[in-house]
C-alpha cells in the first residue's frame, strides 16, 4: 500500500478519536465544574462563583453546605512543636552540651545514669524526647520542683545541644540476673496491644521500627521507680503534657498492677 | 515449527516466571497467616511489628514481584513466538532481570529486618528504609528496560515488514509496555524527590497531598499492567485453547488501545475520600474511570463471540447450548470461565467503588479488599496459571502426564477465592475497616461479623492449597517425560477474518500517546500544580527503620 | 520420542488436525454467532446493572447525605 | 470465506459498544442525580492547616476538641486523629440534624468512617478533613481509624453516640460531651 492510502485510511481514525475524547472531557468539565457546584450552591445558599470556586479548590469547603464557623480559644498543653530546622539541629553533639550536662550530674548520674532511681536516666534516650520535656519544664506545661527552675535557666538552643548530648551516651547496662525474667502478660501488652480495651501495643511508639510521634522516648533501660511514678501520673490525669492524651488514654486504661509489671519489665529486659 | 531447542526468549521466561511464582507462594502463605491473625482463632507469632510486616511482604510480593516477572516474562515470550523473530539485545534482557532480582532481593532483606512496615502503599511521612525504596525502583528500572526491548522488537518488526499489521498478542503486549511507562511516572516522582530524600534524612519533612496525589497516578493504571496478561490471553489463547477463532481482531486492537487511555487519567477515584482534592476533578476522573468499564464489557462480548464459534464448530445449538458443548477440561477454557465469573463479581464492586459520592459506602472497608482479591487475585491470577499451563510445555518441551491436577489446581483457586471473598464483601458493607491486625471480638458488632472471618479464613486456606499445587505441577513438567516438539500445536488464535492491513492508529501507538498526554494534562495538571500554588504544609518524617 | 498417552492428553496438546478448523464449518456457524454470545452479554450485564442500582437504591441513598 | 463479513462483525461490535456507552450514560445519571438532589459529594475541602503547630493555636487545640453548638445552631465536632486514638475518644451529636465533622491530624495519615453511615474521609496531615451530614439512627456507632497510620492502627477507634434531638442538651458553652451524660 502507499503511504498516501494509509494516511488515507488512517485518518478518520484520528478525527474520531480526538472528537470522542474531547466530548468526554467536555462533559465531565460541564457537570463537574458547572452543573453540579451551581445547582447544590443554591441549595446552600451560595452564589455560583463561590460555589465552582470551591469546587474547583480554589476556595475551602464543599460547594453544598456553608462552612461553620470557629469560635474556638487555643489552650495548648505543650510549646512544643517540630519543625524541620529543629529535627536538623538534633544529632550534632557539641562540647557546649557536655559542658551544660555537667549540671544535671547530681540527679542524672555522671554518664546520664541516675543513682537514684527516682530520676530517670537520660543516657541514650532520644534527643527529641529529652528536648520535649525541658522544654515543657522551661513552659510549664510539666512541673517539677527542680527541674522548672533549671529549665527556666536554659536558652533553646542549650536545650538542643544537651539533649543531643544525653541521646548520645552509652545506656545503661542491664542486671543480667534480672534480664531472664519472662512475664507473659506484659510481653503481650508490649508486643500486641490489648483489643478489648483499645490498648496499643506499647510497641507501636516506643518500638525501637515504631515510627510513632516523634518525642515518644526510649523505655528500655530506664530506672523502674520513675517509669511506673510516671505512667500512675498520665492515669491520675497529673501529667497532662502530652500532645492529644496520647500517654493519658493509654494509662488511664492501664490497672496498677500492670504498670508496676510494665515498669519492671522496660528496667530489666533487654533490646526493646 | 519442528525440532527447536529452548531458545534464548524461553530461558529467559522461564527464569522471569520461577521468580513471579516462587514470590507468589511466599505471599500466599503470608496471607493466609494474616486472616488467621485477623480471626477470632488465636494466631501464633501475631505481633503489631509481625503483623504489618507480614503484610508489607505479602503486598510487595503479589503486586510488585509476581506482576513485574510475569509481566516481563510473558512479554519476552510473545515477543518471539507471535513475531516469529528472536528477541532482540538478549542481553539487556537479562540485565533487567538482575536489576530486578537485586532490587526485590534488597527490598525483601529490608522488611524481614522489620525495617519496612510502610505495606506496599507507603503512607509517607511513614518512612521506611531507604532501602525498601531503592528495591523497588531497581525492580521498576528493569521493567523500563523490558518496555524499551519491547517497542525495539515492535518496531524491528514493522521495519521488515511494512504494510503488515502487528500481531495481535504483540501489539497488546506493547501496549502494555507504553501503559507502564506512562504509569511508572507518578510513583517514580513521589519516590525519587519526595520518599527517598527523607528516608535518608536529606528531608525532615514531606508534602502529604503531593505524595498521594502522585501515588494516585500510578495507582489505578498499575492495576492495568497487572491485568493486560490476563486479557492477551483472553483474546489471543483462549479462542484457540476452545477450538474457535476470534470473533474480531480490530476489537481487541481497540479494547487494548483503550485501556491504556483511560486507565491512566483516573487514579484519583482512590482520593474520592482525601480532602486535599476538590470535588470538581474527582468528578472528571470520575467519568473517565467509569469509561475503562467500557473496553471490560467490550471483551465480555468479543471473547463470549469467540468461544461461541467454538462452541457451535463443536455442535452446540441454541442461545446457551454453545456453552455446554465448549471443552471445559481444557485448562485455559476452565479458567477463562472462571475468570469471567470473578470478574462479574469484582468488577460489580468496581462499579460502586468508582462511584463519585458512593465511594464513601465502602472506602478502606474489606469491600475494598475483596474487591480486587477477586479481580486481581482472582481473574488475573487465574490467568496466569492458565497462561504458565498453555506455555510451559514449549518452554520445557514436555508434558505431565496429566492435567487433572492443573484442573483441580483451578478449582481450588476459584472456590477459594470466592469463600474468602464474598463474606469480605458484606464485612466492608457492615464497616469492617481495612489493614487491621486484630479486631475488638469482645464488642458485640464486631463480635458478630467473626464467624464470617472465619469462613473467609477457609477461602485462604483453600487458595493456599492451590497455590501449593500450581508450583507442584509446574514442577511436574520439568521431570516429565520429554515430547516431540512438533506435537505442539500454536497457542495463538486466528481472528475469524485476519487483519491483511490496519490503519496506522490501530498498528502503533504515536496517535495515542498524544491523547494520553492531553487528558493527563486536564486531569492532573492543576491537581499537582495546587500545591505549589497553595504552599500546602508539611508533615513531619516518621521514620519506621530505627528511631532516630 | 515415545509417549504413552493419557486418556486426558488430548485436553491438553490436541493432534493440529483435531481443532482444524475448515472454512465451511466455520461459515455455518458465523451465521448464528454472535446470537448466543448476545444474550449472554446482555444476561450478565444486565444483571450487573441491576445489582448497582439495587445498592445503589437500598443501601447506599438510605445512609444518608454526605458531602 | 465470506469476503463482505468483517464489516457485519464490526457493526454488531458497535451496537454493543452503544449499549455499553448506554449503561455508563445510565450510572453517571444515577450519580449526577445524587449530586444535584440529595448533595452527595465526596468530602472534598482544600482547607490547610499546619500538622505541625495543630496543638498550639487554632480550633484543634485540646481544649476545643468535641462537640459544641456554635453560631446559628451549627452543630460542629471537633476530633483530632493521632498516633494511635482520637481526641476525644467519644463524640455525642443530635439525631435528624445536620451535623459538621472536622478532623485534623498532627502526625500522620489516618482516616475514618462511622458503621452503618456513609460517613467516611481520610485525614491527611496538612489539611481539614470536614464531612457534612445527618445521623438518622441512635445509638453507639463505632468509628475506627480505617487507614493505616502505623503499628498501633489496629487498636485505634472512637465511638459517635447519637442521641434523639431532645436529648441533646449541650451546657451553657454549647458544648456537649459523651462524660456529661
């Protein structure tokens, strides 16, 4: 065949298939653009430009119903709030933050290890974490008789720079006599979760693969006195700085018998 | 055809289809452990972690390894059989099977490791390691240049000889090839400039809507290049495999043109239920969405014609005598009933599920899920047994004994995946929401629906089963005894009038590619640009591969 | 090379002469294709219509307006 | 072979493409019909809003979260999806009246429907997700987080308590709580 022919029979191909494709796009601009955003704006009470507008996403809303209005007053329970520049800050250990951890020495131990088990230790606990807290002391969205004081000391930045320095200490080591002990219980409650009362495992967010929010901290290694001293203070509703009840409605689910089993377990076992 | 050795194309099928089915009986043992999990029967080793990571394997391994081998495999094997010429640059062939193997064997080390529980949908700002990403942009690289060796094999054909139409089973399979290179665009974006930097930590944050937007490119015409396999067969075996012809060749010419059209500018109806995208163009992929029904009901047509010649040369008589007298003991005539049958089912709940405000009845329940079990799971999977069957005696040149037990292996598939289907079907319809480990048993609602969970449960247990039987009898030929080669008799089918010439616009893809681009511009061109124009906020990464 | 076959071999490599089609045959059937292939087509997707405006009408208007 | 039959098959396939168009036509009718008359629309709401500082100012800080009745009688609840519960965890609102829900995210993607309802949207960080619609049965209808949002989704739900319209007493604040009842 020549090439003239085969243009020949080739080109109501392209005609038709262009005209079919354009009317269906057409008519999907039609209805979707026009018809459907003018007819349910009038019902709401919107007039036509409004209405396409919101259709097309130019404007907030749907274009059949009135947007409410916001009466609301923001009480924030935290100052907090990650940012981007913060989240780069964190991760560079600087000598200004070893000089501002010589502070904290006489309740955190010298290495970030707590002789007291009251305190917490801070030893390879995650930067963020340690941020958050300081920095809800320094607002005082958390409040502790010395610690308030100490924060309200600290400029942001040494904030950053003696979590960093905390988050990259060696953790503490574990009594080996201790770490064999298996309590199925908690096992479940940290790997699964608990259904039936909506628990999640505590395994979503402070799992070392969690990707839960970002100042959840590290459990493992922590002092047992202070883990179950906090998590009575999220159930009692004393603790209240945490974004969204994230820690208070899980502990308020918690009997106090888990959480002193919770607490021994993150003390004594190892690799969570 | 006579005496032939196992060619270079068949080698590299045969290496391509042992990767596809040997991810795939992974996968099905995963999942069946994942209903188990969901059940109110108490599953052993069920973890949070476990959990998804199971699932983030079983979606990987079904939708990306199975799809991507089989797909290239097959494509390699048309390319030589339905050309009559070799596959041209063997070489990079098998160059894109390596990149495939090292990107699926990195992203699988990296979900074990428990380091990837994103599932295969990804959910930025959860981020995966980076890693799991790499993977799988290496498994979609080596498909590139599987498209690439099938245009070059296209085109080499036409050189040689001008005027002739393209072979059916070739222009699809190419069409295919150019589908996916459309489709691989949007997730290849997300990946490379918005995922990837931030699982390295170049990124503390990442643009939600942009990435689902994008995501949503790929995400319906993906489902396409799973699927085309399973229509070539429709089209081109199954006529033959029944002892028929083709009722018409320019049909299926059109039916493959149109899934590529109007499988790419749709994919936002899986955002009917985002708020980051305005009605308005929900509602124009809306239409085009409900237009890719079209070239489905097309083929219900074409192909019913073509198995009715068959069964009418086989002395059916009457409107549905033909269907009685077809020879159903033939694997490809079996599952291509089969198939059928779960597409009624699947693509009925397609139809709700692409229905504008309707959506909202069944998004992210279990109606979903069932939704493309059947369809993908079930026609496309069926499929490609029945394609494995049909092929794998010219792979190997040789025959079981008997395919009683391919026949058996389908009904087992079908069964099952209608028992573990139908009842995800009602779950959705009363709520059952999606990607959950466990289910509160001890609230009365959901109390009620686990007696249907169980039955489901014994749908998997069933498909498990036949996936253990389509390996073991693929494994069969391999120790067969050998067959004459010149006993095999051709698996394409001929139309009842073979094209002698067709228009260009039904030989190639110039003019299509052009239509493609006008309608991607018109429905994702400012749905993309919005957030750049809005300067939507960002989220903060949440890394899920260590905490840090 | 030698091959005992089984009853069933025939489903799966039919000998070429066997689903040769010869054009005659082929002509007196093509004159009541597709008749049958209709009314399956029009049986099952009608049915589908069906089945999408039955949900359509009874489970999904009923649950009320969204929007 | 017949010469002149290619045109016969192709003239059939195109009454079956004509009744397949029709079918469509048929249920984008259906659709339209539920667009225009019933204002069935997929919650679509291109409002943003900062995940980031989504606790410090604005309507989604903790203490406005919930139902509150605000000006012109609207009906408003205010839930916040996060890692791994909704806040508040129990919302209560009127029966056989039009309610507005928004939801906001600070971390990650979630999304929600209420069984038996069609309502349904996803919660994307970044934006307001805001459904529009009215309860007709009462009850205790659950709403699970139905997208997941990492390893604690499955254990993440809240509870919709519809009440008749004459149990529906919000206090002096015009808020109502599922605790006050």
């Amino acid at each position: 065949m020549k090439p003239a022919e085969l243009r020949e029979i080739d080109r109501p191909w392209r005609i038709w298939a262009s005209v079919i494709i354009v009317s269906i796009l057409a008519f999907s601009v039609v209805f979707g653009f026009l018809v459907l955003p003018i007819v349910q704006g009038r019902a709401a009470g919107l007039d036509a430009f409004t209405a396409i507008c919101r259709a097309v996403g130019i404007l907030p809303g749907s274009p059949a119903v009135k947007q409410p209005t916001s009466e609301a007053k923001a009480q924030p329970t935290t100052q907090v709030a990650w940012s981007t520049d913060l989240m780069r800050t964190f991760g560079r250990r600087t000598q200004a933050g070893a000089e501002i951890a010589q502070g904290c020495v006489a309740c955190h131990g010298e290495h970030g290890i707590a002789a007291d088990p009251q305190n917490p230790n801070l030893a390879g606990q995650s930067a963020a974490a340690i941020y958050k807290q300081l920095h809800d002391y320094k607002s005082g969205s958390r409040v502790h008789d010395v610690m308030t004081g100490i924060a309200q000391g600290l400029e942001d930045r040494q904030i950053v720079e003696v979590a960093t320095h905390f988050a990259s200490s060696a953790r503490r080591d574990l009594d080996p006599t201790t770490a064999e002990v298996v309590d199925e219980d908690v096992i479940r409650l940290v790997e699964r979760g608990d259904p039936s009362r909506g628990l999640p495992a505590c395994n979503s967010c402070h799992g070392f693969n969690a990707g839960g929010p970002i100042e959840t901290p590290t459990l493992s290694h922590q002092n047992r006195e202070y883990l179950a001293r906090q998590l009575q203070a999220f159930k009692t509703d004393a603790r209240r700085n945490d974004i969204y009840t994230r820690m208070r409605s899980v502990a308020v689910k918690l009997t106090d018998r888990e959480i002193e089993r919770l607490a021994t377990f993150y003390a004594t076992t190892l690799s969570y | 055809m006579g005496e032939r050795a196992v060619t270079h194309a068949r080698r590299l099928t045969l290496a391509h289809l042992w990767v596809a089915f040997a991810a795939f009986a992974v996968a099905a043992v995963l999942g069946v452990w994942q209903m188990w999990a969901r059940s109110p029967l108490p599953a052993p080793y069920l973890t949070a972690e476990s959990y998804f990571t199971s699932v983030t394997a079983h979606g990987v391994s079904m939708a990306y390894v199975l799809t991507t081998f089989m797909v290239m495999g097959f494509g390699y094997y048309v390319a030589e059989t339905a050309l009559g010429r070799p596959l041209p640059l063997p070489r990079f062939a098998w160059l894109g099977f390596w990149l495939g193997i090292i990107g699926s064997a990195m992203t699988a080390v990296t979900i074990f490791a428990g380091n990837a529980t994103v599932l295969f949908t990804f959910y930025p700002p959860l981020t995966a390691s980076p890693f799991f990403y790499i993977g799988l942009v290496l498994v979609v690289v080596g498909s590139w240049i599987w498209c690439g060796l099938m245009l070059w094999a296209m085109l080499d054909f036409k050189r040689a000889n001008p005027g002739v139409p393209v072979p059916l089973a070739m222009f699809a399979t190419v069409a295919n090839a150019v589908l996916w290179l459309w489709t691989t665009v949007g997730v290849a974006a997300e990946l490379l400039f918005q995922i990837i930097p931030a699982a390295f930590g170049w990124n503390e944050s990442v643009d939600v809507g942009l990435s689902r937007t994008l995501f949503s490119w790929t995400l319906h015409a993906i489902v396409y290049f799973w699927l085309l396999p399973a229509y070539i067969a429709f089209y081109t075996m199954a006529p033959q495999a029944a002892g028929g012809r083709l009722y018409s060749d320019t049909m299926g010419r059109l039916t493959f043109i149109l899934f590529l059209i109007y499988s790419l500018p749709v994919g936002m109806h899986h955002l009917f239920m985002d708020p980051q995208q305005s009605s308005a163009f929900k509602f124009l992929q809306m239409s085009f969405t409900a237009l890719v029904a079209a070239p489905t009901l097309l083929t219900v047509f074409t192909i019913s014609a073509s198995l009715e010649i068959a069964g009418r040369l086989r002395g059916g008589k009457g409107y549905f005598g033909w269907i009685a007298a077809l020879p159903w003991e033939r694997p490809m005539v079996l599952a291509t009933g089969m198939a059928f049958f779960m597409l009624w089912f699947g693509g009925g709940g397609g139809l709700i599920n692409m229905s504008f405000g309707m959506n909202a009845m069944v998004h992210n329940t279990s109606w979903v899920t069932a939704h493309f079990h059947l369809i993908f799971g079930g026609t496309v999977v069926i499929m490609y047994f029945a394609i494995a069957y049909a092929i794998w005696p010219t792979l190997t040149n040789r025959l079981p004994m008997s395919p009683r037990l391919q026949r058996l292996q389908l009904w087992l598939w079908f069964i099952g995946m209608m028992v573990m289907t139908l009842p995800w079907h009602y779950l959705g319809l009363q709520g059952q929401w999606r990607r959950v480990a466990t289910f509160n048993y001890s609230d009365p609602i959901i109390a009620g629906w686990g007696p249907w969970v169980i039955v489901s449960l014994v749908g998997g247990i069933i498909l498990l089963a036949s996936a253990l039987l389509f390996v073991w009898n693929l494994l069969q030929f391999h120790s067969a005894r050998a067959v004459v080669a010149t006993d095999l008799r051709p698996i394409y089918a001929l139309a009842v009038h073979p094209p002698e010439r067709v228009p260009a616009a039904l030989n190639g893809f110039a003019l299509w590619n052009v239509l493609v681009l006008v309608l991607m511009v018109a429905a994702y061109g400012y749905p993309i640009a919005q957030f750049f124009i809005i300067d939507a906020p960002e989220a903060i990464v949440h890394r899920v591969n260590g905490r840090g | 090379m030698a091959l005992t076959p089984h009853p069933d071999l025939s489903s799966q490599v039919p000998p070429r002469t066997d689903d040769a089609i010869d054009d005659a045959a082929l002509e007196r059937v093509m004159r009541e294709v597709p008749s049958g292939a209709l009314a399956l087509s029009l049986l099952t997707v009608g049915l589908l219509l069906l089945a999408w405006f039955l949900m359509y009408a009874f489970v999904f208007l009923p649950r009320g307006m969204v929007g | 072979m017949r010469a002149d039959t290619e045109q016969e098959i192709l003239k059939t396939e195109l009454w079956w493409t004509a009744l397949v168009i029709a079918i469509v036509t048929a249920i984008m009718l259906a659709i339209i019909y539920a667009g225009v008359v019933h204002h069935i629309n997929p919650p679509s709401n291109i409002e943003t809003i900062d995940p980031k500082t989504l606790h410090l100012t604005g309507e989604f800080t903790e203490s406005n979260l919930g139902t509150r009745v605000e000006a012109g009688d609207q009906v408003t609840s205010r839930v916040v999806a996060t890692q791994f519960a909704f806040q508040p965890q129990c919302i209560v609102v009127p029966s056989n009246r039009t309610v507005t829900l928004r939801f906001a995210t600070p971390d990650v993607i979630h999304g929600i429907l209420v069984t038996g309802t069609n309502v349904n949207t996803m919660i994307i960080p970044g934006y307001v997700s805001q459904v529009h619609t009215v309860f007709t049965k009462t009850g205790d209808l659950l709403m699970p987080c139905h997208e997941f949002c990492g390893l604690g989704h499955s254990q993440m739900w809240a509870t919709v308590r519809v009440v008749p319209e004459d149990q529906f007493r919000p206090g002096p604040d015009g808020r109502a709580s599922c605790d006050a009842r």
